[in-house]
C-alpha cells in the first residue's frame, strides 16, 4: 500500500482505504463470527441465558454496522462510525467487567465476555484500533465526528469605510 489514503470531499481521508482495508476485514471477520453465534444461541437455546443471547445479537448488529460505516467512510457514514465503535468500545467494557467481578452474571458468555476473552480479545483491542483510525483520517478542519463546519467570515478591512 504506498502513497496516502485518497481524500473525502470535506478533506479527510477515507476510512475504508489503506490500513482502513484491514480494519474493515477485521470488522467484517468478527460480525461473521458473532452473527453466526448469536443466531445459533437465539433459535437453540434463547431461554437459558436471554441476556448473555441478546448481548450476543447486540455487539453482531454492531459489527455488520461498524463494517459497512467504515467501509463506505462518507460523512454520515462516518458519524454511525463514531457512534458505533465508541458504543462497541463501552459495550466490550463494561460487559467485560461485570463479566470478571461476576463470571455468573449473564449465564453463559458473550462475544464481550472477559473483554473478549473468546475471541482472543480482539473485541477489546478492534474498537480502540477503530477509534483512533476514525481520528486520524477525519476532515481537516473539521470536529471528530466528520460534521462539517461553517466557516467563518473575513474580517472588516480596516482600510474600507
């Protein structure tokens, strides 16, 4: 991969060239993963751990999002990104503790048990990665979350009266 990652119309880079290419394989690798599981779990055995099942469906859904948001990388896209990969990143958290204080507490494990234990915590490190890749590629100039901004007037020339 040589050269930088071509540029978005608001200035930033996009997300799904370059290194965003393997994150968004990776990404796209683990909502296989957890969309088989989690739909294996719900139509075999739902009513033993309904919570851990339904964590399971949930982190899929926000894997299949995160992939196409990163892979697509337009300026709303970028926004479900943010807002995907920060929800993942507080998700493989908190379940992860709870998950360690309490190994019991969800009745069986999910993809964001142990902090992604299961997964060879790649759960854990994915949205971290994410994060910082939705970062450095943003629009010049503009917030995090790829919003674009309106710029600002030019001064009054002093010499105009």
């Amino acid at each position: 991969m040589s050269g930088p990652a071509p540029a978005t119309a608001a200035g930033g880079r996009r997300t799904g060239t370059g290194f965003g290419r393997l994150l968004v394989t990776v990404y796209g690798i683990l909502a296989f993963a957890a969309i088989g599981r989690s739909s294996y779990e719900l139509a075999t055995k739902f009513s033993e751990a309904p919570v851990a099942y339904s964590l399971s469906t949930l982190s899929a859904v926000v894997y299949v999002l995160a992939t196409v948001a990163l892979a697509k990388g337009g300026p709303r896209w970028r926004v479900v990104a943010w807002v995907t990969v920060g929800f993942e990143a507080v998700g493989v958290l908190a379940v992860g503790a709870a998950s360690v204080a309490s190994p019991d507490v969800f009745g069986e494990t999910t993809v964001w048990s142990g902090f992604g234990q299961g997964y060879g915590y790649v759960p854990l490190v994915l949205p971290f990665v994410g994060l910082w890749w939705l970062w450095r590629t943003r629009p010049h100039g503009a917030p995090a979350d790829g919003a674009p901004t309106t710029p600002e007037p030019p001064a009054p020339d002093p010499e105009v009266r």
